[in-house]
C-alpha cells in the first residue's frame, strides 16, 4: 500500500533528508514466510502528513522480535527521535542467515552461527553531532564464532553537546574467548564528552 510523493531532490541533500522529505503513507506487511527457512512476519510503515516523518518496523523472525520507530525532523530542523527494542530469546534460529562461514584454515571445523538470548532497548534523540542516546541490554547464553558469554549486562546514557553527560556500564560473566577464560569482565565509562574517565 503506497501513497507517496518524493520531494525533488537537491545535489546536497543526504539520502536521508531525502526520505525525511518524503511526504504521503507507505506500508508493507508479511504474513506467515520463510526466509532461509526461518518463519518470518512483520509490518513496516511509514507516514508523513506534516512535515515529520514516521517510519517504523516491527518484524517477528523465528521467534525473536524487532521493532524499530523514528520520528524524523521537519526540513531545516534536527530533533530526529528513535527506539529500539530487540527482544531475541532464540538467536540459534537465526542460524541461516548469520553463521558465519568457515575460514579456510579452520575448513575441518563446522560454521559457528550465534547463539543465546539478547533484550536490548535503544533511544537516540537528535541527529549528529547533536545527538543524545540511552538504553540497556541483557544477554545470556550468548556465542559469537569464537567468544562465549555466560551472562551479560550494560546500560548507557549520553547527552548532547560536548558538557553532556556520559555514562556506561557493561558486565561479562562467565567469558570464553577462544580458550582464555576469565570469570568476570567489567568496564565503566563516565564524564562528559569533552572530559571522561574508564
């Protein structure tokens, strides 16, 4: 379903503020697929009818979840809004689509797709380099080709302007990467963006 009108573009403009200029309403919906023979649903949109545009995703792929909403600026303006969440309690079943092959001096060895849960949610305000962002994520179980994680969490916040504040805070536990094992791992970042310390 598609109803839209393209502004003419101008040799400056980003493909971004292209879209954000886009006005009218678009949506596209996927009912009961296979992809790589993962089941996959979900609607994507968008709508604009007063200058902000308002994309968004919501995508269901072998029982993990992502949905994605923006609110972009008027023409001339800067105060762009985003969330995400992901909410992905099976990432094996994503394993067709982002195993990574085999090297070829590791051929004898089987492709290690991800694996694991992840929860993450996301928020940027702004658009750069006047941006501010904060969110969280927690994951368990979670392997990526040669590291292994038993349990992860991290938080993050960031403000705009280079006096903003700048806080993060991420935990491993239970780490192996390629062999080296190392009980926890912990990292803390906090400040401004001009002046900060980890």
């Amino acid at each position: 379903d598609f109803d839209l009108l393209v502004a003419s573009p101008n040799a400056s403009d980003s493909v971004y503020a292209a879209l954000a200029a886009t006005t009218g309403t678009a949506r596209i919906s996927i009912v009961d697929s296979l992809l790589a023979g993962i089941a996959l649903a979900g609607t994507a949109s968008y709508a604009n009818s007063d200058g902000r545009a308002r994309p968004s995703l919501d995508l269901l792929a072998g029982g993990n979840h992502l949905q994605l909403e923006g609110t972009m600026a008027v023409l001339g303006a800067s105060n762009d809004d985003w969330r995400i969440v992901v909410d992905a309690p099976r990432l094996d079943a994503l394993a067709p689509l982002l195993a990574a092959p085999a090297r070829t001096d590791v051929a004898r060895h089987a492709a290690t797709a991800p694996s694991g849960s992840l929860v993450a949610h996301g928020h940027v305000a702004g658009r750069w380099p006047d941006v501010s962002s904060d969110g969280d994520l927690q994951a368990k179980a979670l392997r990526v080709e040669g590291v292994s994680v038993r349990q992860a969490s991290g938080r993050w916040r960031l403000a705009s302007g280079n006096d903003g504040t700048l806080d993060g805070h991420v935990v491993l536990d239970g780490v192996d990467a390629g062999g080296r094992a190392f009980d926890r791992v912990q990292a803390d970042l906090s400040g401004t963006r001009r002046s900060h310390r980890a």
